[in-house]
C-alpha cells in the first residue's frame, strides 16, 4: 500500500502507531508493538506510539470516579487497578518500578480526596488520566529493555484543548476538543530529541494547564491530533478487529469489511455508531491530508481499512449501515407554532443554556423533535428534566427514551432513495420517531425504539445487498466479510465447474456465440443432494425452470417425478419420457383455460386447482376424480416483489377464506381431495420458510378426509451474489424431519426447479463494442434480454465474468450490455472486470434456470442456444 502524501523533501518521515486495550494487556500484545514499531524503524521512519489504558481499566477508574460516597466500592476498584498492573509489571519483567509506583501513590491520594465524594470533573479528569498514564509507563520500560530504545512523552505537554463557545464544563473536562493542526515547530523539536516515542491517548490539557480528558474512546483522537501535528506520512489504529465494516459484524455475519473510505464517509460511519474509530480522530487528519489505517493486531497481514481524500471511481453506493443506541429524543408540541417567529430561537436556547448539543432534527407544523447523542452529551435525569421545565414555557415537551438511531451511509444518498424501496418498507411497518437526511448527502437516518435495532440491521443489511444499494460486490471498496474472515483457514468451497471447463467453454464459444452450455454432472450433484434429505417422498421437477431433454432425462434417472405449469409442457415431457407413468406428472396451472384441464385429466395426470371456478363452472369433468388444491396461506416470499406467490396480490391459489367453499364445490362435483399445496415464492434461503408452509398445510389437511400428500412447494434458493450463504440443506432436513413426525400420515412433496438447474447452466457471449458516456463504460455482448431476462425483469444478479482473461486483474467499472433496443437490456451493471476486447467471450453464470427457457425473439433477434457438454 502506498500511503505517501508527502510533497516536501522533509528527511525521516513519522508514522503515529496507536494501540487500544485489549492490544497493550498482555506480554505478546507488547512484544507485538515492539515488532510493529521495529519494522517501521526500519523503513526510515521515525514512530510515535500513542496507548490506550490497560482494557478495563478506564472502567475501573470510572468505578471510582462515579462511587460518591461509596469509598468502599472505589478502594475495591483500585485494588483492582493495582492488582492489574502488578500482573502486567510481573509479565513484562519489568526491572524498575519508581514511575509505576508513583502512579499507584497518585491513585490513592486521589481515592482519599475529597473531590471523590462530590465527582469534581477537574478530580476526574485525573483519575482517569492515570490508566493511560500507567499503560504508557510499562510500555516504555518494556520496549527500552527489548533494545527499542523509546522515549515517554506526557500527551499534556502537547496537546492543548481549546473550549468550544456554550460547551458544558461536562464536555469542557471529560469530552474536550484539542484543534490540533501541522506544527512544524514541535516535529522539529521533537525530531531534535529522537526517532521514537511512547505517549499517552486520551489525556490533553486545556489552556490553564489542568488535565483533561477526550471522550471515552478518543484515544484514536489523540492519534489523530499528533498525525496532524507531525504530518505523518499515516497513523495506524492497532485494534482487535480489521477494520470498518458495513454493519456491526456481531450483529450481521455477512457485513463486509470495507477496504477504502473517504474521509467524509469515514466519519460519518464512526459518528453513527461504528465503535471501532473516534468520530473526533478523523478532522485533524482530513484538514492535514494525513491518511489513517485500521489495523487488526492478531492479524498484521489484512489490509485493514484505508480512510484518505481520494474518492474511489465507484458509482453512489451505500458503504454501511450503523445503529446508535441510548438516544434521547425530545418532542416538542405547540399548537401555535407554525410560522410563529422565534419559536425555533426558544427552543433552541434551552438547549444551549443547559449546554446539550441537538444532533438530529425533525420538524412538522406543529412539532419538532430533536435528538440527543449520548456520546456527546450527559443526559441524565437531572439535564433532561432541567430541560423539560425550561422547555415547558413554550411548549408540551415529551421526552422518548430509549431510541436507536439506525443510518445508511453513503456519498450521494439522495441519488440512491430510488433503490431504497425495500429499506423504506421495512420502516414502514415500525414506528419510526424521525427521519432525516443530511444535507451533506452522506446519510439517510432512522429514528426507532431502541429494542427494535437489532432485529432490523441484519434485515436492513440484506435488502440493501439486494437492492444493489450496496454494491458488496465491487471489491475495490467491499473486503471479506467478517464470516469470511472468521473462517479463514477452512478450505475454500469449491470452484464452479465452469472455472475446470474454460478450455472447452472456449472451444464452444469460438463455433457459435451467444449459447448457454449446461453441465449434467451439476444437474445429478443436486438431485442427489435432495434426494439424501430422506424425508420427502417424492421430489418433483419443476420444468419451467428448464425443459431441455437432456435435463429431463438426467432427472427422470434420478427419481424424480414432474411439475408441469402448462399442456405443452406435459406434452413435451411425455415426448420426452413416453415411459412415465401419467401419476408422476403434476399438473398445477393458473388461469389456464378448459381444454388444458379436459387433456390432462384424460391423460391420467394428477391435476392442482388452485381457484373456485373450474369447479364451479366445470363440475361435471371431476366426477370421481382425485384432485389436489393449491391453497393461498396469505403471504408471499421470495427474492423479488416478481417471485412471490402469495398473498392477495398475487393471483395464485385459493384464499384460505375460500377453502370452504371450494370443499364444498369438490364434494357437489364428486371429486376427492387428496392433495394440499403451497407455494409461497422463490428463492428463499432460509429453511425455516418450509417448516412453517408444512405446519399450516398439514393443521389444515387435518380437516380433510382425504388428504395423503402434502406439497410444501419449491422455492429454494440458490446464492447468487458473493455474499448470499447456500440455503442449509442439512437446516432443510432436520425441519422437515421434525414436521414430518408430526404428521406422519401425510407424503411430503416438494417441486424445486431452479435450485437443480441454475448453477448448471451458463450463458456464453461475446464482446461485440465497447463505449464510454462521460464516467460510463458500456461492455456491449451478443447476448441480450432477449436471451437473458432475469436481469431486466427481477432486478436479477448473475455472475459475469470475462472467460479470455479470467486470471487478469479488474481494469474498471463497467455495464455490461446487449444488443436490444430497451435501456433495460442490461445483464449486469457495476461490474468490475478486465479490459474487454471485441470478441473476448464472457461468462454469465448460473444461467441454468430460467434462462433459455424465457428467452424470446424479441427485436427478431435469434436468443443463444442451447447446448449439454
Ligand atoms: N481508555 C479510554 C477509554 O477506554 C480511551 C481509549 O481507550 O480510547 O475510553
Ligand atoms: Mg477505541
């Protein structure tokens, strides 16, 4: 990585190192700073290595700082504190202990004084300045003994906090702002007196000389300031994980680490919830172009994440999603606000007279809210009702705790509300206190319960995947996601069959452009990992999905039985299978007409209704025939609005309102109803979906006499982008055990289509035209809608890849285009692929389903062929 932003020729460059707690606890996490700073050493820089307290240790002197007249609890935290840096002292094998001890005298001076009982911020502020203070001492002492000779530096001697205009003394103590920028003047001195440096995070001076301190966690803001100061050539923040990620990885498996930020990006994820970097530690850093990277200590070799001023060429994309909890909202209501001058004015000086600093606001005619951030403010009872009744002569006040704040970030939200459908929805079914939207355009925030946060993110997380508002495949921004991570050392899952076949794919490409090849080996792994589930009686093909003879036969081998969605394809099948017997056919249309009814019935198919009229208008056809009924549970589910089949909105099934009628109908008839089936949608990845479409077809079923099988439908899912977990098979097989022991009397079905075939199949193309439209590249191929639809009509991602140059790096963003007159006609936009040259064959992959079989003529443009390899 080359991080160099230096313009003058100034001689040894300085690097600032930080270090959290949990990174300076332990003899190997030392030893480790000790590499780390060496290896800078090397290099010709010079290191300034700026320390957390010991991990806890902050808490501890909270403890303290916070016991008021419980001594005994702060004498138990002290003898915490000690007992703490004897262990590290004794681990470290530290020769000298007079600056340590020093520190312990000053620690129980300051648990005798009487500003502990009253919580002086100015006594505060000491106590706590003494876990850095003792952190930095043992650091000192161990890297001078491991042959790095490092000079300690008191953070206060330098850093000098200036007070903000209507600051509480609260923050002007324990939260202060220290404009630290460029000092020419104290690199010089500093450089004069030696090449590394230990010094303490958190702790500064105001301008009267008294310790204080920068926030809880604003040891990265010391970084940042003394990064300013020295115009390092970086700063390093050495913590526990590795990096920024798009959400909270404890709470979202899948976030993706993100690889590059700007600043504005950056601090707008560290303002909004990311713990993992001071939201002040940034400022300093942009104001003197000085770049940061977020390091992992336990694994060195990650890239990390890189935050500096260039902006990457991306398109608008949302980078992260972060929650902010313990926020105070206060509602404010006045019948006779609107347009009332200087409402606004009184409102607002209450805040500032109470010294709180408003985040977020939000208006209506006769309302404002406004949010308080807890990492900013001291909001206690006490402020807020001091508030309240200052409030209370203007206004109703309503003061609504505990919120979430929950935002997307990203550069140019407002261009990306478009594709936010999904995310607006899902808020749509909460309460939501307040929406607002920056005006710098970085972030869309949510204002929630905050017991609702974390169910929602990783919810939120996936939509916005989905939506492609954030690309998490464009990995020039998206890293490993933290599952990824965690793994890492596990083999890697096994590379798609095409990636073994490029030579013959090649080979098939030259002879005839645009094809799909379809992989038959692909087609029998699935079935017969299906098949191993055990638990489902029969297995039907749904062959919409892909009626090429080839696949019909491979199934047909391998035990499964058919789903057919029309009379032709009955008809193809049974050209194809002339031995099949009519019973292992399943005929489920929608809206098809009488004759399709008449042909299959003859043909001895088994036949699904799934509405009132064909009974009530076609009775007599169903005299003594075994029936099977497609009920409607009320819900759809699936990857696309599109896909779902359930639900009044969509036109399938027979509403459960109805079942009644439609029994009664099948009974005036003379028809038998053997079958129940449900089919919500497609996929779906999560295999709980079948377990609860099986619980309430079979309750259901319990009321019919007749009932032997019961179909749960299909729909399961295959990943498509990188970041999609496989639908757990063996997840599936235990539901479905489970239901199935419930009621055994029932057969369970199931219908899968597109999970045998989507991954067995690609579609191959050629480079026809390259263009570029001012910052836009187009990759024009052979291959359109006309031949691929999903991307056009559900919004569908395939992989795309350029099969010439597969082991080239990525050249650019690019869309990727065919040949019809439709601006839809895109089969995959913001991809990043090699240098694409005319005739160059491109890969679209899982292609499989629902590829060749929605082709069209459209534009009377021949769609690719089809070929088994
Ligand atoms: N030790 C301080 C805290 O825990 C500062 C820091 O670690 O960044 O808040
Ligand atoms: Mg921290």
């Amino acid at each position: 990585m080359n991080v160099s932003n230096r313009t003058g020729a100034e001689p040894a460059p300085w690097v600032v190192i930080k270090f959290g707690g949990t990174s300076v606890s332990t003899r190997p996490r030392w030893e480790n700073i000790a590499r780390i700073a060496a290896a800078h050493r090397v290099q010709g820089r010079k290191v300034l290595i700026v320390v957390s307290a010991l991990s806890g240790v902050t808490d501890l002197l909270k403890r303290i700082a916070e016991s008021g007249s419980d001594e005994l609890a702060a004498r138990g935290a002290q003898a915490e504190i000690l007992r703490r840096h004897e262990a590290m002292l004794g681990e470290l094998q530290a020769t000298s202990r007079e600056t340590i001890d020093a520190l312990f005298a000053q620690l129980d001076r300051l648990v005798a004084d009487p500003g502990r009982v009253s919580g002086a911020l100015e006594w505060q502020a000491q106590v706590f300045a003494l876990g850095e203070l003792m952190s930095s001492t043992l650091g000192a002492a161990f890297l001078g003994a491991q042959g790095l000779p490092t000079q300690w530096l008191d953070a206060r001697e330098h850093l000098v906090a200036q007070p903000l205009a209507n600051q509480s003394a609260w923050s002007r103590m324990l939260s202060a702002t220290v404009p630290a920028a460029p000092d020419a003047g104290f690199e010089r001195a500093l450089a004069a007196r030696g090449e590394a440096f230990i010094t303490q995070g958190f702790i500064a001076r105001d301008p009267e000389g008294r310790t204080v301190l920068l926030g809880r966690g604003g040891s990265d803001t010391s970084a940042g300031c003394f990064g300013a100061m020295l115009r390092a050539q970086c700063v390093e923040i050495w913590t526990d994980v590795p990096g920024m990620f798009s959400a909270n990885p404890r709470l979202v498996p899948g976030a993706r680490l993100l690889a590059q930020l700007d600043y504005q990006e950056a601090q707008e994820i560290a303002t909004t919830g990311a713990k993992v970097l001071h939201p002040r530690s940034l400022g300093p850093l942009r104001r003197a172009g000085v770049p940061l990277v977020i390091k992992d200590t336990n694994r060195p070799q990650l890239a990390g994440t890189l935050i500096r001023a260039v902006a990457s060429d991306a398109a608008p994309c949302v980078k992260a999603i972060s929650a902010r909890k313990g926020v105070t909202l206060i509602s404010m209501e006045t019948v006779g606000m609107w347009q009332q001058v200087g409402f606004l004015a009184d409102v607002f000086a209450a805040f500032k007279h109470h010294g709180l600093s408003v985040d977020l606001i939000g208006s209506a005619e006769t309302n404002v809210t406004v949010s308080l951030d807890p990492s900013e403010n001291l909001v206690n009872s006490d402020v807020l009702s001091a508030l309240a009744a200052d409030l209370a002569k203007v206004c109703r006040v309503k003061v609504i705790a505990p919120c979430a704040a929950i935002t997307l970030v990203g550069r140019g939200m407002r261009s990306l509300l478009h594709r936010l459908s999904g995310v607006l929805a899902e808020f749509g079914a909460l309460d939501v206190h307040l929406i607002s939207q920056s005006s710098n355009n970085l972030n869309l925030t949510f204002v929630v319960d905050e017991s609702l946060a974390d169910d929602l993110i990783p919810r939120l997380h996936a939509l916005l995947i989905r939506a492609d508002a954030l690309r998490a495949e464009d990995g020039a921004i998206f890293g490993p996601s933290w599952r990824e991570l965690e793994a890492a050392g596990a083999p890697p899952p096994p590379a798609a069959w095409w990636r073994e076949q490029r030579a013959a794919l090649l080979d098939l490409a030259a002879q005839q452009s645009p094809r799909y090849v379809y992989d038959l080996a692909t087609v029998r792994e699935k079935a017969r990992a299906l098949r191993a589930l055990g638990c489902v009686d029969r297995w039907h093909y749904a062959l919409k999905a892909n009626a090429h003879p080839a696949i019909l036969r491979a199934l047909h081998e391998e035990g499964f039985a058919f789903e057919c969605v029309s009379l032709a394809e009955v008809e193809a099948l049974r050209a194809i299978l002339p031995t099949l017997a009519p019973e292992r056919i399943l005929f489920t249309p929608n809206f098809a007409p009488r004759g399709e009814y008449v042909a299959a019935l003859e043909a001895g198919v088994r036949v699904t209704f799934d509405a009132l009229h064909p009974l009530r208008h076609w009775g007599e056809l169903l005299r003594d025939r075994e029936i099977h009924l497609r009920v409607d549970l009320g819900v759809g589910r699936g990857h696309h609005d599109k896909v779902k089949t359930g639900g009044a909105t969509s036109k399938f099934g027979v509403s459960l309102d109805e079942v009644e009628e439609f029994r009664a109908l099948a009974r005036h008839a003379g028809a038998r109803i053997v079958g129940l089936h449900a089919h919500l949608g497609s996929g779906i990845l999560d295999a709980d979906h079948w377990r609860s479409v099986y619980a309430q077809l079979a309750s259901l079923a319990e009321s019919f006499t007749h009932i032997e099988s019961i179909d749960v439908g299909g729909g399961l899912g295959v990943p498509a982008r990188p970041d999609e977990q496989p639908l757990n098979l063996a997840a599936l097989g235990r539901v479905l055990d489970e239901v199935k022991q419930a009621y055994p009397q029932f057969a369970l079905w199931m219908e899968p289509g597109r999970f045998l075939v989507a991954e067995a199949g690609v579609l191959l193309a050629r480079v026809t035209q390259t263009k570029r439209k001012g910052h836009v590249h187009y990759v024009g191929i052979d291959a359109g809608m006309n031949s691929l639809l999903r991307p056009a009509l559900y919004d569908a991602w395939h992989e795309i890849v350029n099969l010439d140059r597969l082991d080239e790096a990525p050249a650019q963003m690019v869309q990727v285009v065919g040949p019809i007159c439709e601006s839809g006609d895109v089969l995959g936009s913001n991809r990043r692929l090699p240098e694409c040259r005319e005739g160059d064959v491109i890969l679209i992959a899982q292609a499989g389903a629902y590829g060749a079989a929605m082709a069209s003529r459209y534009n009377l443009r021949e769609p690719a062929s089809e070929i088994v390899l």
